[in-house]
C-alpha cells in the first residue's frame, strides 16, 4: 500500500549505563533529504545512520534529533585544579581581609569558576555508541513508518474514489460521442435542405461529410488509453515499492489525453464533462505531491 511522506516517530533505549532518545519528522519532498542533528562526540556515526534511515525511507525531507540522556560513569571525568583553587582561595582571603569583607567563601563560589572545575569526556567506542543508539534510531523509525502508513490508507482511499468518479465521466462521454455525430449528420441535411428546398440531396456526398466528421471527432483511441492509465494508477496503489513519481507521470498522461478528447469534440456537455475530469485529476495530482 501507498504511504505518505508526512510522518512523527520517537524512540529512546538504554543500554550499558547510555541511553538515547531519537525524534524524526518527515514531510513531502521529491528527493530523499536527510538532515541530521546529534551531540557534537558523535558526528562519526552521521554516515550510519544516513545509511540506516534510507534503507528504510526513500522520499521525504527528514529530520533526525538525537540527545543522549545518559553516559557510562567511565565516559565522564570530573577535573578540579587545585592550583587555580588555591589561588582563587588566597585572593579571597586577601579581598576579606583588605576591604574587611564577610567570610562566605564555599563550595558554591569556586563552582562558579569554570577553570576550577572542568568536564572531560572520555572518547567512547563508538561501535558500543552505535549499537545502542541504533536500536532508539529504528524504534522512532517503526513509529514514522507505521504513521506514514496509516495516512497513505487514507490518500488511497480518497483517490480511488476519484478514479471511479472519472471513468464515469469517461463513460458519458462515450455516450454522448455518439449523438454528436448523429446531431451532425441532421443539422448538415437541415442546411442542405434550407438552400437547395426542392432539389434531391446527393446522401452518397452527405454520407462522405459525415464519415469525414466522425473521423475527426473519434475519440476511442484516447478513451482506451484513459481507461488504461486510470486503471493502471488504481492497482499501482497496491504497490509495495515507493511509487509516488511514477504516479505523477500517469497523471501527466491522463491530462494529455483528457485535453486531445476536448479539442477533438467541438460540444458544450463534453467540453464541461472533459472540465470536470481536468479539475478531478488536479486534486489527485495535489494528494499524490505527498506519497513516497
């Protein structure tokens, strides 16, 4: 079944002392467009995760966030200098006992002080890093794709009602070709009739014009290849391969032949009828920008 480019997943796992959460946001695109966003130690696994996330997806623009919540405790190393400390410590006492000021010094003041106490973050394996975060990737994965999924049942939905909708105005159309011809045939005698009155009409060279007028007229050729795409694009909703670009190009070639059959057919109810297919075919065209 189709699915629709629109889509939210989220997913978070810990293992090993880490523990990930990822948020990906996908919407209609022509291309696949993958835009990345993660802590700065892990810009490494960029690379595998754009692979890991176009097997799975091949149209969208996607938005991938990762935050890691938690870290092994031999990730993280807490630095104080206690050289700085100390100088900070006797310019302190020197200010208290120079100006005569309040004894307040604690723990909370050399805090404050980024040199004092410094964070060092250890270089992690990053196939450990990988084999976690992969696991939160493919869960927020699972969620979009399911989403994705859902709305592509609504999208097929609504537009095999339109399908059907527009072989019933092929099916008119039909119908009416074929009156047109006969209207034709009798308007040409009426004419004949009102100029010549009394003289015979030749019905071999009348028979000839209107051969010649069913000729131009026929539109069987282009009501074929309609039904055709129309029936086509119906069973490639079925499809389990990303189909979106090969419905824009069926829709391309309904146009076409929905446009040859108004300019064949000079007729004010086909002329509205080919109108109503155009507009139909429109809205289909604007529902499948978002199918993958």
């Amino acid at each position: 079944m189709i699915k629709s480019m629109t889509g939210y997943g989220r997913g978070s796992f810990e293992s090993d002392g880490r523990s990930f959460t990822v948020e990906i946001k996908s919407v209609n695109n022509r291309y696949l467009d993958i835009n990345i966003r993660l802590p700065k130690q892990m810009n490494a696994l960029e690379d595998n995760i754009r692979k890991f996330v176009s097997s799975r997806i091949s149209r969208g623009k996607i938005d991938i966030f990762i935050t890691q919540d938690k870290f092994k405790d031999d990730d993280i190393k807490i630095n104080v200098d206690e050289q700085v400390a100390r100088a900070y410590y006797n310019s302190f006492i020197f200010l208290k006992e120079k100006f005569n000021l309040i004894d307040d010094i604690s723990v909370s003041l050399f805090s404050r002080f980024p040199d004092i106490i410094t964070v060092e973050k250890k270089d992690e394996d990053l196939s450990e890093v990988w084999n976690t975060l992969r696991v939160a990737l493919d869960a927020a994965l699972s969620m979009l794709i399911d989403m994705r999924a859902k709305e592509g049942v609504k999208l097929s939905k609504d537009i095999i009602e339109r399908i059907n909708y527009i072989k019933s105005l092929v099916k008119k159309i039909e119908d009416r070709s074929i009156d047109v011809v006969e209207e034709y045939r009798m308007k040409i005698k009426q004419r004949i009739e009102e100029y010549l009155k009394d003289i015979d009409i030749d019905e071999s060279r009348l028979l000839n014009e209107v051969a010649f007028f069913s000729d131009k007229v026929n539109i069987t050729e282009e009501t074929v290849r309609l039904y055709s795409h129309l029936d086509q694009f119906a069973s490639s909703l079925n499809s389990l391969e990303p189909i979106g670009r090969k419905l824009d190009f069926l829709i391309q070639e309904m146009n076409r032949e929905t446009n040859t059959i108004g300019s064949k057919t000079n007729d004010l109810y086909i002329t509205n009828i080919v109108v109503d297919i155009k507009s139909e075919l429109e809205k289909i065209r604007e529902q499948i920008q978002n199918i993958e």
